[in-house]
C-alpha cells in the first residue's frame, strides 16, 4: 500500500478514486471503468510532475525521509554479489545499525558499508533507526583497514538522521569513534565512493562520506543539524522547520553548488519510493562509471586528491 506524504494529499485522493473505480469493476463483471480510470491515471501523473518540480528543501527532506524508500540491505542485495557480511568491532559490539562486508560489484572485489534504518518496525528497533553508536564506526575502521590491506575499493551507503546520542553512546566515546572513522577515511590509499541514498546527517554521515567522490541522489539530504534541531537551537521555535531546512542548504542541487556532492543521480518520478528498482539500477549505473573514472587516477594519487578535496572545501561556497 502506497505510503502518502502530507503534501501529496491531493495525489492520494485521485489515486485512490482510481483504484476504488478498478475495484468495483472486479467486483461487478461487465462493468467498464478503464476509461474513467485511465483519465485519473493521467491527471495523477500531471500532478506528480507539478508536485515533484518544485519541491522545497522542507519536502525534500520529507521525501529522503520515506519509510518506502529502499535502504542499503535493497542496495547491496541488488547490486552486489557474493556479499560476505563481516561483524563486530573486536572489541564491545556488533551494531546492527551498520551493515557491511566483503563482495563483488560488476565482478569486481570490494567492500561495502552502508547504514541500515529497517522497513518495519521490529527491523527498525534492530537497526536503531539507522543511528550507529561507537561500535558501529568501529566496526566500519575495521572494514576499511581491511580494504586498504587488500587493495580493495570502498562503497558506503550513507543513509542516518546522525549518529546515536544515547548514555551509553557518549560513555563509549561516541564522538572519538566518529573522528576516528572520518580519519580512516582519509587514510585510505584505495579508492573511497559514499552515495547519500537518503538521510546525510551531521557527523554520523560524515564519518562514511569523507570520499573521494560524494554522489547525492537526487531527493536526498545531506546537513550538519536536522531541520528540527536547527529550527530548535536558533530560533527555538519548532515551527520554524521549513525556514531551517531552507537555511542549511541540504540538497543535493545545493551541496553540488558548494562542490561538496560531486555527482547528482536523478530518481524516478514521484521519489525512489515510487520505484525501488529503477533508483537502485541508476545508483549501480553511477557506481560503475565513478570506479573506472577512479581506476585512471595512480594509487599514490588517491589519498592525495581525497585529502585536498576535502581542504578545499567551503572555498567555492565563499566565492560565490
């Protein structure tokens, strides 16, 4: 059953006129209503088309938010074979909210990491909602010290509100684990690739997404601060969202202007969520075309490209 957004309200009602029109001619033998239900289909695809145009920073952050829309488990088992999922951090913990191994993508041997937020509400408890605590940026410095080791690309999937704040997070040195993590990253001499599928939240995405090339999909959101915490601390007023949203600059056409998303991956009409498969082929499409891009820079290049695009940053922003 198709999950509305509250701005597409008016997309369910002629959707759902539509379909009871379908149900009604299954229940009734003889009764015609392809007609009527083809026009419907017609004005909701006009409306879509309109609605998704002009999408604000606000509703875009609604859409990356989609409880539809496909997550690094979807990914990974559409785009990767013989996936090998590596656990644990060697030392408290397996934290489920990060999922990664060892497989093939196009034939070729990598490692995957990617945050899994569920799609239900057991899977969503399991994973923590996509919000890793130390254990699981511990887990992630594992993987990609074994990458560098073998001489394997990297690929994460970044998809988190942030990472955890509980207690128990802070008292096992959250934001070291983070740092140490954004440190691996730039330590690496293999090629990094972070695609943001959906949430980029504050430091939690940094710590996967400190990459050689950052690619963005087209309706997803990459920010310091959530909206609400943003609206929150600056104007203490949690009805300023909208105005937050828009004030973060968290787009991708937004973070491609200030060169901080190297590559936008358009989505299917109406949001990823309306087609799962179509987004993830276009995700596996850019993918293959980033690595052989990458193949062409020396290994001795890599970490020294990484390390100066990431000193660069926020002078292009200044300049404009």
């Amino acid at each position: 059953m198709t999950q509305y957004l509250d701005f597409e309200k008016p997309l369910a009602e002629i959707e759902g006129k539509a379909e009871e029109l379908r149900a009604m001619a299954r229940d009734n033998a003889g009764m015609d209503v392809e007609k009527e239900a083809a026009a419907l289909d017609r004005k909701s695809r006009d409306l879509l088309k309109t609605l998704y145009a002009g999408l604000t920073p606000w509703r875009k952050c609604q859409v990356a938010r989609h409880p539809d829309r496909p997550h690094s488990k979807d990914y990974i088992a559409a785009l990767f074979t013989e996936f090998t999922p590596l656990a644990g951090d060697r030392n408290f913990a397996d934290d489920h909210a990060i999922m990664g191994g060892l497989a093939r993508l196009d034939g070729r041997s990598v490692v995957v990491l990617g945050h899994e937020k569920g799609n239900d509400t057991k899977s969503r408890i399991a994973h923590n909602f996509g919000m890793a605590r130390p254990e699981g940026y511990r887990k992630a410095i594992r993987l990609m010290e074994l990458a560098d080791r073998f001489g394997l690309p990297v690929v994460t999937l970044v998809d988190t509100p942030g990472a955890y704040p509980g207690k128990g997070a802070e008292e096992r040195g959250q934001s070291e684990a983070i740092a140490r993590s954004t440190e691996a990253c730039l330590a690496l001499n293999v090629p990094l690739i972070s695609v943001v599928i959906g949430e980029g939240g504050s430091g939690g995405a940094v710590a996967f997404a400190t990459a050689n090339r950052v690619l963005m999909l087209e309706h997803s959101i990459y920010s310091v601060i959530s909206p609400e915490g943003c609206a929150s601390i600056l104007w203490k007023d949690a009805g300023k969202t909208q105005e937050a949203a828009a004030a973060l600059r968290l787009t991708a056409r937004n973070l491609h202007e200030l060169g901080v998303c190297d590559r936008i991956i358009p989505e299917p009409l109406g949001g990823a969520h309306r087609d799962p498969a179509t987004a993830i082929a276009a995700v596996g499409k850019a993918l293959s075309a980033v690595l052989a891009d990458l193949d062409k820079t020396p290994t001795d290049q890599i970490r020294r490209d990484r390390r100066l695009k990431y000193l660069a940053l926020g002078k292009k922003g200044l300049a404009a």
